[in-house]
C-alpha cells in the first residue's frame, strides 16, 4: 500500500495543527556536529510572521539552488492561516542574519499543471519561492543531483538541517550528521516493520539510517541531503512519522531531487 505517502501526509498535518514552533526540535541523535561558517552557505531558514509588525519565527529549513531561488518542503505553508503571512528567507554570512522577502512560489504540481506533464504521484511535497532580491554573489547555491537513486545505495551521505535551539539574534547554527542510503527493499522491509504493514516506496524517495541513530524532526524539513557537496535529497520526515515514536530501527525519508531536477532547472532557468 502506499503507506509511506500517508506517513508524510499525517506528519505535515501535525507539524501545521498541533505542533509548538517555539519548542521544536532540530536534527537528533548520535554525533550530530555544528556547521562551520559558510560550511553550508546553501542552507537558509524559512521564517514566517503572521503580523506584519511581529517578529519572524523559523518554521522550517530550505535550500538555495540559485542566487534567487529556495528548494523547500510544500507542507510549511500549506496551512490558510499563512496565506497572508510575512514571509522571509534567512541565510548565514560570518555570523549575521541576512534578510531576504519572498516574491513568489510555485509547487511542482503547479508546474506540471502549467506545462501539462502527467504526475506520477498526487504527492510531491516540494516547492520553489524566488527571492526579491538575490543574496551575495559569493554564496554558492547547491549544486542540483543528476544522480539515479540505486546508484546511491550503500554510500555514506551528509543530513543537515538550520538549528533553531537558543535561536537568538547572536546564535545561529547550521547542524549536520552522517547517514547511510538504503536500498529500496531495505526501507521497505524497515517500514513495514515498525508499522505493522506492507509498504511499497515510491520511486520519488530515498531512505536513510544509521547506528546509533540521527532522525530528522519537524523543523528539518526541507533540508539538504548530500553526497559529497551535491544535493541529492529533500528532508521530508522520519517513519514512524509521529515525533513523539521511538523505535530502534526508525528510518529518515527524503524527496529525490534527480526525480525533480527538471522542475528546479526549468524553474532557475526559466523563471528568473
């Protein structure tokens, strides 16, 4: 069944109605180390006020894949009480926050509508904001994977995520683990087991683990997965998708990003 898709649909559905943003979690576990400065320049914070004049709060993490366009998970603002929000990007240069508003975004579904390609799957919790204005020319976007999945199989790969603990103006961190892609079968076996019932893995997501653990948590989302620099997954969440689970053998689930580079290159090419 197509049960994974479910467990990513509850988990967006959590993280929108229940969950206390001001309390979250970021990236958990064994050995999860901090980022140096500019170590993952690519990496941004999205933040959203819900008045104009209230601050803004970091809800989740994205990735710039241009000077002016942000890779991020569509469930962080699918909820109508952000339709008419503050919305900004914030990014890390020698310590300081650097601002950016927001001018637009586009979903994949939108783009498949607009360009009448057929979707695989209903699903797809990515999405793309352009930026009002570029960030600085010496931050490097991430570099887009052309990379099919089996060939990620087995290869020790970098998660990473914008830590929100103490966020204050002076502290701001970038935290990172190392994980292991799984095979298909493997994840599926994982899933299956911890849920009680078979589940088939879609083609558009990649698997993750490691002993002992590092699991994603709620703000991770939209997040970088890497293998050696290159962006090859979309944080989405972790199987059992309720934060709240703990099981030995919980897994990490991720958008494929060589199953979406057509929309992110048409999008940074195309939509300038």
């Amino acid at each position: 069944m197509y049960l994974v898709i479910f467990c990513l649909f509850l988990h967006s559905l959590i993280f929108c109605d229940q969950f206390d943003f001001s309390n979250a979690k970021a990236l958990h576990g064994y050995n999860i180390q901090h980022a140096s400065v500019n170590e993952f320049p690519f990496i941004v914070s999205i933040q959203i006020s819900l008045q104009k004049e209230s601050a803004p709060f970091h809800i989740c993490t994205g990735v710039l894949v241009s000077r002016i366009h942000v890779v991020f998970a569509e469930h962080c603002l699918e909820e109508q009480q952000y339709k008419y929000s503050v919305l900004v990007v914030k990014s890390i240069k020698s310590q300081k926050r650097l601002s950016h508003a927001t001018c637009w975004m586009i979903t994949y579904n939108q783009w498949c509508k607009q360009k009448s390609i057929t979707m695989q799957y209903q699903t797809n919790d990515i999405a793309i904001f352009k930026l009002a204005q570029a960030v600085d020319n010496h931050v490097n976007p991430a570099l887009i994977s052309n990379i099919p999945n089996n060939f990620l199989y087995g290869l020790n790969v970098t998660i990473a995520s914008w830590d929100k603990t103490n966020y204050n103006e002076d502290s701001i961190t970038i935290n990172y683990g190392y994980v292991t892609v799984l095979t298909d079968s493997e994840c599926e076996n994982q899933c299956s087991e911890i849920l009680g019932e078979k589940v088939t893995l879609p083609t558009i997501m990649l698997c993750t683990a490691v002993k002992p653990y590092v699991l994603l948590n709620i703000e991770d989302s939209g997040g970088p997965l890497l293998y050696n620099g290159v962006f090859i997954g979309l944080n989405a969440g972790s199987c059992p998708c309720e934060d709240a689970v703990y099981h030995p053998r919980k897994l990490n689930i991720h958008f494929s990003i060589n199953y979406y580079k057509n929309f992110i290159i048409d999008i940074k090419e195309n939509c300038i």
